[in-house]
C-alpha cells in the first residue's frame, strides 16, 4: 500500500509541477540509519516530494495537531507517521509543557534506526511561506544524538532542500538538492559546546547550502526573476525535445547574485553598472515577453529547412503519442479537475493550493484507478485488470510529456513566425542579447576581482 501511495503521489507531482530535478540522491544511503533534515516551505506536499525522491519506505514525523481526527490519525499510523508534540502548540491548548511529550516518538525513532531505517523531520518545526528557513527547532540533533547514546551506529544526517520556483502555481519547476551528510559516529561539538545547539548550527548551515534564503519576499521574487533571465540569456538555443532547463541552474545564479549584492554595496562603480544592466535585461525580457517571445527562442534558426524538419518531427511524435496521452487525459481528467477546484476553495497561504490539489487529486486518482480496476477485473479477469492497472500511470506520464513538448514547440512556432514576418527584430533582439550576455559576464569578473582586492 505504501508503494501503491507513493506511486499516486508521484502522479499527483508530475501533474502539478512540469520538472521536478532531484539532484544528489546518491547520497542518500540505503540500508544504513539515515535521518532527513528538510525546509519546509510547502506543507504536506514538501513530504510527498521526498517519499517521491527516496524509493524505499520513510519513517515520516509531522505535528501531533494532524492527529486530532481518529479517521485521519488512523490512517496516519497505519503509513507510519509517528506524531511530534511542539511546545507552541502545547502552550497555546492551555496545558503546560511536559519536557517528556514526545518520549514515545524519541522511541519509535530511534527504533526504526536501530534497524537501518531512513526518518524524515521537518527541523523548522513548520511550514511557512517566508523567504529564508526559520530558526531550527533542536528536536533533529536531539533525535540523532539519542539515536547515538543508545548505540546506534553508522547513523548520518543527510539535508535535503527543497526550491519551488512557484510553489503555488501548477506547471512551474521544482528543485530537490540532497546536500552532504553529517556522519554521528564521528561528531563532536568542539569548543565547549552544547551537543543540540551545536549540532543543530551544523544542520542548519547544511541546510542553508541547498536553499536559497532571502531578507524578504520582494527580493527573493526580484533575484529569483533575475536569475531566470540571465539563465536563459547565457543559455544556447536548445532543441524542443530537450527537456526543461533545470531549475537548479537559476539556482546557482541566484545564490551568485546574492553574493555580489554584498560586494556592490561596496563599490558605486560597481554597483551602477549593475543597475543598468538590470534595467536592460529587464527591457529585453519585457519586450520579447510582450510579443509572446521567450528570451532563449531569440537565437532560433528561420531557415524553411529546419522549420520543415521541425513540423515533420513534431506532427509524428504527435500521430504516436497522441493516442496514449488522449488516454491518461481522459482517465486522469476528472480527478485531476475535481482536486483542482477543492484546493482553490478560501486558500489560506501560498501553499495550499498545491497541497490541497496534491493530496486530493492522490486520493481521486487511487480511487479511480482501483474502480476501473474494479470494472476491467469483473469483466475480463485478474490478469487483464493488472495490466490495465499499470498502464495508467505511464499513459499519465506520456500525456504530462507530450502536453509540455506540445506547448513550448507551440511557443517555438510563434517565435518562428514572428521573426519570419519581421526579420530585423530577431536581428535587434540578438545584437542586444549578445551584448548583455558580455556585459553580464564582465560584470562577473570585475566583482571577483573587487573581492579578490578586498580580501587581500
């Protein structure tokens, strides 16, 4: 059942977000006691991601206040989650704090990596929408330092961050980075410290290598806009069959320009160049955005050749596909829509739209997929209700890919169009994105050699 859920929630993901890149999942060991400290920034759907990421069963911990409800802690226990008992929440039902609330859960997990098994904890102790993870809770150090005590051998804290270019919007990017472990066989505090604090600062800044953090809400959405920008500016041209740009190459840049900020304060010079060039990278993403251009189409051949190939590629992975996506279109259909009008009924913050579409449109599809099941087992047997059963995730997949490829080769073609009719605006558009791709890394260069100064 775990594995049948897990596989929904996979369904559920592919559907809400276009892309989602796990990058470093080697580092993840199976086998061996492994506790996952992750951000938490979207809600029950940052759990789904990682279920989805590690493909053997997890030890998940989520607030205690989730339990309330005897149907849902039910099912809760019944998957394995074990609840966590938080201060605040003690604190504001009017009961004092009892130092030993989560006893049974310090338990349970030091049991299951007693048996080499892999614990999920949410370190911030909630979910939030703020632009920078929240002062950690000390429960993740404390858990693996008991763990330790009790002789548990071999255990690692691995940190896994999780970016969302939109969390909220459907078909946007998502970026799951599995940072470098902690190894508690070897771990000290050094300097004196104490053992929880101290290794909750590891943790936190383990944590903070593999997130993007920002002062405030307007400067993430400008760096993170900025970053997209000069990503696809630096980027070549790239083939419609090639998948997504990864998100965790704007990422990168993101964290590069969070460092430079700090250097061009520094430098007016500097620091005046860049705000030009911010104005004019803005001005080309607008204009070429204004004519239903994307700022990496810019470069794209309009010869009748490469267009001719381009129609006869498309229209027969169409004639091949097409079939099978129109099936897990229309299997995946009512569900999909039915969770999507829930999630938008008085949402409460920016996460629940993906939650609330995610967890219901998980639940919609097992239910559909066990009906029709159902159906096709009663009229033609177990063997063909088997096979059914697994054809309808892959033909989800197929529909999510062709549905992507349909639309960016439909932006490809308007872009073709548009430099077809209008020759000497590709022509403009070209010239001033070469010149801003320089300029941009010139800019880069002379803040690494400003910081080299400075720091000699």
């Amino acid at each position: 059942m775990y594995a049948l859920l897990r596989a929904a929630a996979g369904v559920a993901l592919r559907w809400y977000y276009r892309d989602i890149r796990i990058e470093g999942v080697e580092r993840i060991p199976r086998g061996r006691p492994t506790l996952l400290v992750v951000n938490h920034p979207n809600a029950l759907v940052d759990a789904l991601l990682v279920g989805w990421t590690v493909p053997w069963r997890v030890l998940i911990t989520a607030k205690a206040t989730l339990f309330r409800n005897r149907v849902g802690a039910a099912l809760l226990h019944w998957l394995g989650v074990v609840p966590l008992r938080r201060a605040s929440d003690e604190r504001r039902s009017g009961r004092g704090v009892d130092p030993g609330r989560n006893s049974d859960t310090f338990r349970a997990v030091r049991e299951a990596l007693a048996r080499g098994g892999t614990v999920l904890i949410f370190p911030e102790g909630k979910s939030h929408d703020e632009p920078s993870l929240a002062p950690l809770k000390t429960g993740a150090a404390r858990m693996a330092l008991d763990a330790r005590d009790a002789g548990v051998r071999g255990l690692v804290i691995v940190p896994i961050g999780l970016t969302f270019e939109r969390k909220d919007a459907p078909r946007t990017r998502v970026l799951v980075q599995v940072g470098e472990a902690i190894s508690m066989d070897a771990w000290q505090p050094g300097d004196g410290g104490r053992g929880p604090e101290a290794l909750t600062a590891q943790i936190d800044a383990r944590l903070r290598s593999v997130t993007l953090n920002y002062a405030s809400n307007d400067d993430a959405a400008r760096t993170i806009r900025l970053a997209s920008t000069i990503a696809a500016l630096l980027g070549d041209v790239q083939p419609i069959g090639k998948t997504d740009r990864s998100l965790h190459v704007d990422a990168e840049i993101a964290r590069r320009i969070t460092d430079l900020s700090t250097q061009l304060t520094a430098d007016e010079r500097l620091r005046d160049s860049s705000d030009r060039l911010v104005n004019r990278l803005e001005a080309l993403e607008r204009e070429a955005s204004d004519r239903g251009i994307l700022v990496e189409d810019i470069g794209i051949r309009v010869a009748s050749g490469p267009a001719l190939r381009f129609i006869v590629r498309e229209g027969w992975l169409l004639m091949l596909g097409g079939p099978v996506a129109l099936w897990g279109r229309l299997n995946h259909w009512l569900p999909f829509r039915a969770a999507r009008l829930l999630a938008l009924r008085s949402p409460d913050g920016a996460s629940d739209p993906a939650m609330r579409t995610l967890v219901a449109g998980a639940a919609f599809v097992l239910i559909t997929y066990f009906a029709q099941t159902a159906v096709v087992a009663a009229a033609w047997g177990a063997d063909w209700a088997a096979l059914y059963l697994l054809s309808l995730p892959i033909a989800a997949d197929i529909n999510f890919w062709l549905s992507d490829r349909l639309m960016r080769s439909a932006r490809r073609a308007r872009a073709f169009f548009t430099f077809r009719r209008d020759p000497s605006l590709q022509h403009r558009l070209a010239t001033e994105l070469d010149q801003l791709r320089n300029e941009v890394i010139a800019l880069d260069r002379a803040a690494d050699a400003f910081r080299a100064v400075a720091e000699f």
